[in-house]
C-alpha cells in the first residue's frame, strides 16, 4: 500500500514546484520593478548634476566678471573646459546608471528561468513517484494480491 503515499509525494512534489515557481516569478517581479526604478535615478542624477553644474558656471563667471576680467581668453577656457568636465560627468552618471539597469533586469531573468527548472523539478520529482506507485502496483499484481 505504499504507492498511497507515493502518489501523495509526487502531488506534494507539484505542489512545492509551483510554490517555488511563484517565488521566483516575484523575485524577478521586484528586480524589474527595481531596474524601472534605476532608470528614474539616472534621470533625476543627471538633472540634479545639470542643475549643480548651472551654478557651478554662473559663480565663476560672476567671480571673472567681478574680479575685472572679460569673458575671453582664460575665463572662457575655465568656462569650456567646466563644460567639457560636465558632458563626461554626465556620461559616466549615464553609464552607471544604465549597468545597474542591466544588472536588474539580468537578476529578474535569472529569477524567471530559476522559477522555470523549480516547476521543471517538481514535475520530475512528481512523475517519478508516480512511476514509483505504479512500479509498486505492478509488483501487488504480479503476486497476485488483486486476485
């Protein structure tokens, strides 16, 4: 009569494959999410850089205005070369940015297809007992315990 309990083992295998599946999927649920929240980080960096960077440039040339020197030679260089230090700034806030997106949404891949084999699993370990129980019940057959 063990093949009761081998059928009970293969539903509760399924069952905890599922389970294990459900998990998963809202494990790379939430890094999805995550990775959306990540891309509104990078455009909140960059305009919260923009706006640092604007004061940035309106006190200096303030301080070459005040200090009597004209907006040419020198101070339009420290000005151009501010602005050329910006542009990478920003690039590299981008850049960072984007590898944690990336990193989120390879994390909720991961999730997803862990999900997938836990299910895969639950199924094989299922039709095993099943097998189990039948292999059992062929054995009651043949020695003759159904008559």
């Amino acid at each position: 009569m063990s093949f009761v309990f081998d059928i009970a083992a293969g539903n509760q295998a399924n069952a905890i494959g599922k389970f294990n599946q459900k998990i998963a999927n809202r494990n790379s649920e939430i890094a999805t999410q995550e990775a959306e929240a990540e891309k509104k980080l990078i455009d909140f960096n960059l305009s919260k850089f923009n706006q640092q960077f604007e004061a940035l440039q309106a006190t200096s040339r303030v301080n070459t205005l005040k200090s009597g020197v004209e907006l040419s030679g020198t101070g339009l260089r420290i000005l151009q070369a501010n602005a050329e230090q910006a542009e990478l700034e920003k690039d590299i806030i981008a850049y960072n940015g984007n590898v944690a997106v990336q990193k989120k949404l390879e994390e909720a891949q991961f999730a997803k297809m862990s999900g997938q084999l836990a299910r895969m699993e639950g199924k094989q370990q299922q039709y095993g007992y099943y097998a189990k129980a039948g292999s059992s019940l062929l054995g009651m057959q043949q020695a003759g315990i159904f008559g």
